[in-house]
C-alpha cells in the first residue's frame, strides 16, 4: 500500500509538532529538516514504519557532524 502525497505531508505535519523550532539556522531547526526528508523517504518505501525509526536516523546524520548536539522532542510521542 503506498501513501498518497497529502496524506504523508499531512502525517509529517503533525509529527513535526513535536520537534520543537529554534532560531534560524540552529541544529535543532536542522533536525526538523532531516527529519522532514527522512520521513518522507522512510514513509514513501513503508507506509506503516514508525515515526521513531524516522527521528532517529535523523538524529544520528545530525550527530556524526556535531557529536554534541542534544536534539529536543517530545519524547512521549517517539517512544511510545
């Protein structure tokens, strides 16, 4: 089963919502990003993969260039 267009935006919308912003340019604000198009990708192949496995990957691309970063999210979301 594929997930149409403005179902995935929609979905990812409402994830995002628990991914804080920051100031412009921040790492937080990249993290959103990354998660943004990781999201996509991921949802675009399983339609069913857990918004988690999303977060963390983008976390991890985040972190292999600032191994410092400590990402914001509302963690009972993630891991539920």
């Amino acid at each position: 089963m594929q997930m149409i267009r403005e179902e995935m935006v929609g979905k990812i919308d409402g994830e995002l919502r628990h991914i804080p912003r920051s100031s412009s340019g921040s790492r937080q604000n990249m993290l959103r990003a990354a998660y943004n198009m990781i999201r996509r990708y991921d949802l675009a192949l399983n339609p069913y993969c857990p918004a988690q496995e999303s977060l963390t990957r983008a976390i991890e691309q985040l972190k292999k260039t600032n191994p410092e970063f400590s990402p914001l999210y509302d963690k009972g979301f993630f891991e539920e």
